[in-house]
C-alpha cells in the first residue's frame, strides 16, 4: 500500500472532495523519503538560477527507493507534490528524479533530460534490479 490513509481522509474522500493540503500531508507521512528529496530538489531550484536540480544518490534500501518509486508512479501523488512544491518533476532511472521550474515542460533541457537518449546513457548494471 503506498499511503496510510486516516479514517478522517478516507471519510473525506468517501463524501467529496479531498482537500489537497490533507493528501499532501498524507503523502509526506508515507512516504517522508520520498517527500523529503523532492522538497530538498525544490528548495535547491528556488534558491537558484540553475534550470533544474536533480539527485544522483541512491536511495540507502529498498525500503526508500520504493517510497520513490510509488511517489512519482502516481498521478495523484506526483501531481500533488509538483503543486505543492511549485515544481516540474521528472524522473530517470530508479533515483534520478529532477526538479525543474513549471514553465520548463516545453523547454530543450527537459526535453533532453526526458529523451529516450537521456534514459539509455544514464543506464547501468546497478539500475537493472530496481
């Protein structure tokens, strides 16, 4: 299961909308790795002029890149986090997740960083299991 959902959101989502602070904040409970690298991603981009930020780093277990994973495989999570943040995500590999500014879906440096080029390069043996 990728969220631990309160019996209060689950009775909110049963009767109506979601307030999308209370998913978010689901979010960052369940999956505080996750939450915490995209939110150190966005701090890095706002506080700079680079066009994005990314992480290279592995996740320290399993347990983490799973956490990573599940987070940006959902439209719901990823979306909200993206909104939360003020950000544009993208992702490679099974840790490489990129942080760009909103406005930068139709520039050249995402669409490099989410060719199917990119993806290849950034390949190897260690990415083949996860």
């Amino acid at each position: 299961m990728s969220l631990d959902v309160s019996p209060k959101l689950l009775a909110e989502a049963e009767n109506g909308a979601v307030r999308e602070e209370d998913f978010v904040d689901t979010v960052r409970t369940s999956l505080p790795y996750a939450y915490d690298l995209i939110a150190s991603l966005a701090v890095e981009l706002h506080d700079g002029k680079a066009e994005f930020t990314d992480n290279q780093t592995p996740p320290p277990s399993e347990k983490e890149r799973g956490q990573l994973l599940r987070a940006l495989a959902s439209d719901a999570i990823r979306g909200s986090l993206e909104r939360h943040f003020g950000v544009a995500l993208a992702f490679q590999n099974c840790h490489r997740v990129a942080a760009f500014r909103p406005g930068a879906r139709d520039s050249e440096t995402y669409a490099r960083f989410t060719s199917t080029r990119s993806q290849i390069l950034n390949q190897s043996p260690e990415f083949r299991d996860c």
